[in-house]
C-alpha cells in the first residue's frame, strides 16, 4: 500500500511534468506562429526564396552552435536561470524583428532566436524526462509530444486572427514567450537538479545508445522533408495546391492520433527494438504512397499513418535516452539528441528534393525508404545491446 509521503512525491511528479508541458506547448504556439510570420514578411519585402531559406537555416546553426554548451551552463547556472534567460531572448528577439530594417540584423535576430529555442526544447525535455517514473517514461514522452503537435497547429491559427501586418503579430508573439515564464514560475525549486559531470561526447553518445541518436537524424531529415518537399510532389503527381496543403495536413493529424499508442509500447517493449519496428513500419508505408489514387481518402489516410508512425521515432528515441541517461549525462545526451535533429533537418530537404528531380516525381519516396532502410542497417551493424 502506498505510503502518504509516496503519494505525495507522485504527486509533486506529475505536477513539475504537467508544468513542464505545459511550457513546450507555449513554446510550440509561440514558435510555429512566429516562423511562418518572418518567411511571409521577407517574401513581402522581397527577398528571394533562397534568401529566406537561408535566412531560416541560422536557426539550425544555433543549434549546432549552442547545443554542446548547454549541459555546462545549466550546471554553472542552473535550469531554471537558463529557461528564464531564454525566454526573455526569445521575447526580445521576436520583437527585434519588428524594428530590425537591414539584412544582417534579421540573420542575427534569427540567430538568437534560434539559440532560446534550442535551449529551451534541450532543457524542457529534460525536465519531463527526468521526472517521469521509468514504468511511465514512454506514456508521457508521447503525451509530451502530442501536446507539443497540438501548440504548433494552434500557432498559424493565432497567425490567421492576427494577419501579417504592423507590429501586433510580433508583439503577441513575444507575448506568448513572456506567457510561458508562468510554469516556470509556478514549478518553483521543483524544476530537476543536474546531478555529476555531463562528459558526453558524440562518440559515446553513438556507443551507448546509436539506435535513439540515429532515430533523432532520421527524423529531422524525414519531418522536415515532409514538410517541404512533400506539397511539390504533391503538385508533381496532380493536385492542386489545397490538395497539396491537405497532404500536411494529413502528416500532422498522424503526429497527434499515434505518439500516446506508441509511448504506451515502449513502456512494455524493448524500446530498441520497437525504434527498429518503426522505422521498419515507416519505411513499408512510405513504399505504399506511389500506388495509391492521390485523389483518394485512402492516400490522406495513409499520410495520417506515416506522419504519426514517423514521429513516433522522436518521442521513443527521447524515452529511450531517459532510460540510459540520468542527470547531467541526460542534458548532454539530449543536447545531442537534438543537434542531430537539426544536422537531419539541415541535410533532409536538400537530398529528397535532389532525389525527386533526379526519378520524377516518386524519387523523394524511395529516398525517403531508402533512409528509413539505412537506419534499420547501420544500427543492426552496431550489434546487440542490452535491452532498454
């Protein structure tokens, strides 16, 4: 029978866990409203579609700039000093946009929004990673991840209310990040402690868990290509452009109907293993998308499938990293966790659209199989572990 002081530290539990979604959902809504506001106000300032690519690539830079840092810093400063520090630099970034007027201003204003963002998504994660119960670690990654869906599709519906134009967007954007100094505030001195040294380097990151760290490449490089090379294959194969925006939509709906079901299993399976049989899943569904009617619910089911079988990678990949790694080795290990998304995101869209010019227009499918197939590969190669 559970003791009153046992039922109290459950409760503290999922009280810091529930604050800390909580601040990723704000994060998500904050982010998918800002990001698609900068591209439209750079395309009506006419800059060039290559220009505002490379523009929103600076956002990964930071990522891969800052990311190694993050585990000292939270040590010296501590984890809730560095989420407080970023979200005032996201707030004041945000709102830099609107009175930055030259060109290298909006690449050092996306710069530092990139690097609040990385922070906070590296220490968030370890926040909720840290304090979930390892009987329910898989459960809450995928509600976790699930929320995050919901916060970014609730972003462009802000968006949609407040338009493009003047310095309201910007201010409600900045707005949403001082918003979410609320959990922060609210979860006190329970946001988890780093406890002994954060020396991980890639190189033990890939001998002590290859199979989540290949899972976060493969999904930055699968997510992001779906997400912009998917709507030109859509037009490549007949739709029209609704049709090809619905396509996403489809992708997105599966991030939110799939991440609990599968967060489930990993809490009663080797979560290697059921990383591998995503993969795999993924993979076969992928191969199914050419022979079906684009016309046809049956395909917008069967992106519903892929996107959400596909997320999943990020969500058991995170469980799995939480199962090995405790402490401030868990910040190392998801700071580079995420840096691999990101070289994913920065490498992903490149090759699938290179392989769609190359056999038009199903080449960006058998590259993205091909991907998935590679990832079963390489990790197979690195042998048996103890299951996890």
């Amino acid at each position: 029978m559970p003791t009153t002081g046992s039922r109290q530290t459950t409760g503290r539990a999922r009280w810091t866990i529930a604050l800390a979604i909580l601040l990723v959902a704000i994060i998500g809504v904050a982010m998918s409203m800002t990001l698609p506001l900068l591209s439209l106000r750079l395309d009506q300032a006419g800059w060039s579609g290559a220009m505002i690519g490379f523009n929103t690539s600076f956002m990964a830079l930071a990522t891969l700039s800052l990311a190694p840092f993050i585990p000292g810093l939270a040590q010296k400063f501590g984890i809730r000093a560095l989420l407080v520090t970023a979200l005032v630099t996201g707030a004041t970034a945000t709102l830099g946009f609107g009175w930055a007027h030259s060109v290298w201003s909006w690449f050092a204003l996306r710069f530092m929004l990139g690097c609040a963002l990385t922070v906070l998504f590296i220490l968030s994660e370890f926040w909720i990673n840290a304090a979930a119960p390892d009987d329910r670690r898989g459960l809450i990654m995928g509600i976790y991840g699930t929320i995050l869906s919901l916060g970014f599709a609730s972003g462009p519906l802000v968006l949609q209310q407040t338009g493009t134009e003047g310095e309201w967007p910007l201010i409600l954007g900045a707005g949403i990040f001082v918003l979410a100094l609320v959990p922060v505030w609210m979860a006190g001195r329970q946001t988890p402690q780093m406890d002994g040294h954060a020396g991980l380097g890639f190189a033990s990151l890939f001998r002590s868990a290859p199979v989540a760290a290949l899972a976060a490449l493969l999904f930055g490089a699968v997510e992001t290509g779906a997400f912009s090379v998917l709507p030109v294959y859509g037009h490549r194969i007949g739709l029209d452009d609704r049709a090809a925006a619905m396509q996403i939509s489809a992708v997105a709906l599966g991030n939110l109907f799939f991440q609990i079901p599968f967060g489930l299993l990993a809490d009663r399976v080797d979560k290697r293993r059921l990383l591998l049989l995503i993969a795999g899943l993924a993979g076969l569904v992928t191969l199914v998308i050419p022979f079906l009617s684009p016309q046809s619910w049956l395909y917008l089911g069967t992106l519903c499938l892929w996107g959400g079988v596909a997320a999943s990678l990020y969500c058991v990949g995170l469980a799995l990293l939480g199962a090995q790694f405790h402490g401030a080795s868990l910040v190392a290990a998801n700071a580079l966790f995420v840096m691999l998304y990101a070289t994913g995101q920065m490498f992903g869209p490149p090759l699938l659209g290179w392989a769609m010019d190359m056999v038009n227009p199903h080449g960006y499918i058998w590259a993205s199989a091909s991907l998935f197939g590679l990832y079963i590969a390489i990790v197979l190669g690195f042998g048996r572990t103890k299951p996890a």
